[in-house]
C-alpha cells in the first residue's frame, strides 16, 4: 500500500475525530484546531476529492441545511482501506521516532 502524506493522514484523522458529523465546516475547523494552520475550502475540498478517489474516504450527500439556505451537506467517512492506511502510517512513524533517541536534538 501507498504510504499517506502527512496532510492524508491529517484529514483522516479529523474525519476520525468527527464520526457521523464529518462535513466540510466541521473538517476544516477540526484541523484548524489539530494543526493551528490556516486553510482555505478550496484546498479542503481538492484533498477530500483526492482521498474519495484513493478510496480512503467515502463521501455521501446528506439532508439540505435547514439554516444554511437549504444547501446539500456532504459527509465523509473514513473506508475501511482509509483505516487501514491511516493505521500503517501511525505504525511507520511510531518505528520511525522509535530509533531516535529522546536527546537526539540537542544542543
């Protein structure tokens, strides 16, 4: 399997975190609060597209907004290859950082 890029594996997590209410606001504003970064909705759209076409999410229209002048919210979840991608990169870094040793940084 291919290895997720960093921003990958940061989507899937905030599609994690937000279970059934995984929408585009909501995902924007959890990896606001995941990564302190900026984003604008374009960028969060191109990459929700890119991970449905990987097959790593799975993106499904749901009931129009009744506040939001009726417009048509889609969901995202995570597939069960997104979770097991999501999975194999949390393993990768863990061996990664495993072979460094805590005071490798220091001055």
């Amino acid at each position: 399997m291919e290895s997720l890029t960093v921003t990958e594996q940061i989507y899937l997590i905030a599609i994690w975190h937000l279970q059934d209410n995984a929408y585009g606001v909501k995902i924007r504003e959890k990896i606001i609060d995941l990564t302190g970064k900026k984003m604008v909705f374009g960028t969060l759209y191109n990459n929700l597209d890119t991970l449905a076409k990987k097959g790593y999410v799975m993106a499904e229209k749901g009931d129009p907004a009744k506040n939001k002048g009726g417009n048509t919210r889609v969901f995202y979840s995570l597939t069960d290859e997104g979770k097991k991608a999501l999975l194999e990169s949390r393993e990768l870094q863990k061996t990664l950082w495993e072979s460094v040793p805590d005071n490798a940084f220091e001055a």
